[in-house]
C-alpha cells in the first residue's frame, strides 16, 4: 500500500452530522485513509475528546488578545488539536452588504501558517481560483502567487479548491485537476507534501477524482455533513490508496 489518503471533512457552520461521535461513524481515522474532521469552534473539542482526529476551521496566529470571537493557535496547541485549516475561500472573501466573512488576504495566512508550523500544528492550505481567473487563463498566475506569498513549509498539507467548484456542484474536468495538482507540486519543488483536491467531491465523482494523478485526498464539505456519501468517500480514498 501508499501511503494513507487525506480526507478532511469540513463541517463549516453546521453541528457535528447526527452520530458523528459513535465508535462506527465513518468520520473515524482509519487504514488507508486519514480521516479529519474540522467542526465549529464550539464543538471542536467534543469532537476531540470523542477521539476524532480534529482540526480546527481557522484561529489566529497571535498568542492571545482583543479578538472577539476569535480562537488562537496557541490555544489549538494547548488542547493537542493537529490541524487547522487556513485560507479557506470563505474566510478569503468579503461583502459589505452582509459583512460576512473575513476578508482573510494571503499575508495573514501566511502568518497563521508559521504559527501553526511553529507550534507543531499541521496547516491544511486552501488556495484556488474563481472562474472569472479560470475563464482569463490565470488559473496558474494566481495559484503561483498565493503559494509565493504564503510560503507553505514541508509539514504543510495543500488543499486546492477552486473557488467556484466549492459548494456549487461543479468540478473541473480530470485533465484541469491534474494539471494544477502538478503545477503546484513543481512549485513546491522537491517538498514532499499531501496535496488535495476539495470542491464539490461527492460520492459519485470521488473514486475518480481521488484516483487522478497527483491528488493525495480530499476536503469535503456538503458530503462531509452526511455520514452516508461520506463512508463512500472514505471506501474510495482506502481504494485508491490500496493501488
Ligand atoms: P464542498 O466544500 O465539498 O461543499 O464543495 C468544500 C470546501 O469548502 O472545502
């Protein structure tokens, strides 16, 4: 076997998917692919303590502060939490109208990157690029310069999700993922790192995806949120894995 697959189940805004702490919920991290979940702020520690290997959505690099609403990397530390995701598209974007989202630009992520790697967390990296940037043919200028500025060290975990495949149900077809999964990975150069593809994976199109040149995983969102499509997920990155 190769090694073990990345799937990270991302839960976003929602509870935990009903029975997602049982001991034979599918959010387990098993032979052949490594499972992680990423609940809310609030639930992540349930969910820790329940042993799921967690990660939490996004925190801060500062050690403490000011910052309401927010949580820090130390405090990740603090509680043995391994993952945080950073630079996921929803933290990146920002609308006035509804103030939501955060407006999270690449040199803050590359601040909460060197913190996560400095206190021995894992980052899991978003990076991708809208269709506007697709539709120009940006799609490797942008990736480049996201990579550049945040700086993703050898222990980073890569995650590219183009924007507009997240949530939406579309995907890019199988040449354009190969394509970008190796663009990135020559300019990481020899850095031996997980990189996964996240954007609308579901049950019907992730034994190709996960199969694709390249693509060490998944980050799985609306799929992630049930149990159900995502033990199919989870077969088929163990699948994968087992070629
Ligand atoms: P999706 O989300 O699977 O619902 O497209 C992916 C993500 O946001 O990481």
């Amino acid at each position: 076997m190769s090694k073990s697959f990345f799937l990270g189940a991302n839960w976003k805004m929602y509870p935990p998917p009903e029975g997602a702490l049982a001991p034979d919920s599918p959010y387990h991290d098993t032979p052949g692919a490594k499972v992680v979940v990423f609940p809310t702020s609030l639930h992540l520690l349930g969910c820790h303590k329940a042993g799921l290997v967690c990660g939490a959505q996004c925190a801060r690099p500062e050690q403490s502060g000011a910052f309401t609403g927010d949580i820090g990397m130390a405090m990740l530390k603090a509680e043995n939490i391994p993952y945080v995701l950073c630079g996921h598209s929803e933290r990146r974007t920002y609308s006035e109208d509804t103030g939501k989202y955060h407006d999270e630009t690449d040199q803050v992520i590359a601040a909460q990157v060197r913190t996560a790697v400095a206190l021995n967390i894992t980052p899991v990296v978003c990076i991708g690029e809208t269709l506007d940037q697709r539709n120009a043919g940006k799609t490797e200028e942008v990736l480049g310069r996201q990579l550049e500025t945040i700086d993703p060290p050898a222990s980073a975990i890569i995650a590219y999700e183009p924007v507009w495949a997240i949530g939406t149900g579309m995907t890019p077809k199988p040449p354009e993922v190969v394509a970008a999964h190796a663009f990135i990975r020559s300019r990481l150069r020899d850095r031996a790192m997980y990189i996964l593809y996240g954007g609308s994976m579901n049950p019907k199109n992730a034994a190709e995806l996960l199969a694709l040149d390249g693509v060490d995983g998944g980050l799985i969102g609306g799929a992630s949120l049930k149990p159900k499509e995502f033990a199919v997920i989870v077969e088929a990155a163990k699948k994968a894995a087992s070629k």
